[in-house]
C-alpha cells in the first residue's frame, strides 16, 4: 500500500472520534477535518518513513504507535486549552488513545 492511501485510511478512521472529541470546542464545521488532518500530517510521515526503513517487529510498532498516541493527545490538548476545555489534557489523551486504536486495529483487520 502506498502511504497516500495508508493517510487516507487514518484519516477517514480516525476523523469520526476526532470530531466527537472536538464537539462543542469547534467554532466552524471545518476544524475538526482540519484538526484530524494536521493531527495526521504531524505524525503519520514520520512513523511510515521509519516503519519502511526499519522493518520493525510488533513491539517496535506497539512502541512507535504509543509514540503517535502521545504526540497527537499533546497537540490535541493545547488546541482544546486554547478552545477553553476544563480537561484538555485527559480529553486528548483519550481522544488520541481512541483514534489510534481504532485506526491501527482497522487497519490490522482490513490489511491484515
């Protein structure tokens, strides 16, 4: 698969629990589109440039997506703080923990 359709993936899995998490924080329709996609152009090149170099073992996957998990959940966070989220740090975090769970086991199912 090529990363362009691997990007699309993502982003089509994980845009519907981005905008739930984003719901009521959004001041337009578009951000949360533009959230999901900044959110995986932030993360997404970066692990699919290591995972082609690296051929990487499940753990080093586990490891590297716990690693996407956490940077999303940071940049989620500050865009919730400055949208005014009382929770904006857990609020991330289980959004981002959400996302990329149900995108990776999609994927997994989908791709084997």
């Amino acid at each position: 698969m090529s990363w362009l359709a691997a990007f699309v993936w993502t982003f089509a899995l994980e845009q519907p629990v981005y905008l739930m998490a984003l719901r009521g924080f959004a001041a337009r329709w578009w951000e949360p589109c533009a959230a999901t996609l900044l959110l995986n152009l932030a993360t997404h090149p970066a692990l699919w440039a290591w995972a082609l170099a690296v051929d990487p073992s499940p753990p080093q996957i586990a490891a590297a997506e716990g690693i996407v998990m956490l940077v999303e959940a940071a940049l989620l966070g500050a865009l919730l703080r400055r949208r005014g989220s009382p929770h904006f740090a857990r609020r991330g975090l289980v959004a981002a923990a959400a996302a990329n769970a149900f995108s990776w086991g999609a994927g997994a199912l989908i791709f084997g």
